[in-house]
C-alpha cells in the first residue's frame, strides 16, 4: 500500500479493479484511488486499441472512461468511490443502455 493511504486517518473502502482489491477512501474518485494503486490504464481508444488513462481529472477529456458496476462509459475522474464497486477497464467504444441511464426508465 503506497505511503499516502497509510497515513490517512479516514476509515478506508475497498474496491475491486477486475477482481483485484484496490484500497480507497470516502470522497475519494474512482480515478484517484486507481492511481493511487499504480494503475494508469482506464480503457482502450476504439480504432486502434491505443491505452488511454486519467487526463484532465475535471471531466473534460474523457480519457478515464470504465465499466463501473457494470455501467459502460462512467468517467472515473467525476466518480465517487463507493464500498464494494466492482471497476473494469472499458475496452474500445461501448454504448450504454438507454434504461440504465440516470432519471430514465426502460426503453420503449
């Protein structure tokens, strides 16, 4: 565990990074505590399968793109840790479900 996450008094969460545990804290982002780990690759481009990581941290690049709880397309900079979530690398482009999506119901 790197230095940093043992010295921070805050009761830690654990994460699962394609089925390895990952330590985390409340307030934390999902790319914050990924990086935190050693990991730098989030997703694959869709042409050309080139690894892309964490850029801009605001928001804006959408470099940090992963499966987050089986949602595709979650941007990790922008996201919450959460006790338990269980993160994925996105491969390439993915379409998310219209009846997955926030404030929508099923597609008709």
């Amino acid at each position: 565990m790197p230095e940093a996450l043992r010295k921070d008094p805050r009761a830690p969460l654990r994460i699962l990074f394609e089925g390895e545990e990952i330590p985390a804290f409340p307030g934390q982002s999902v790319a914050a505590a990924l990086l935190a780990a050693g990991i730098r690759q989030f997703r694959t481009t869709p042409v050309s399968g080139a690894p892309r990581g964490p850029y801009c941290m605001m928001g804006a690049c959408h470099d940090c793109l992963v499966v987050a709880d089986g949602m595709p397309n979650v941007q990790a900079c922008m996201t919450e840790v959460r006790q338990g979530m269980k993160i994925a690398r996105q491969q390439g482009a993915r379409d998310a479900a219209p009846d997955a999506a926030p404030g929508r119901g099923p597609a008709r």
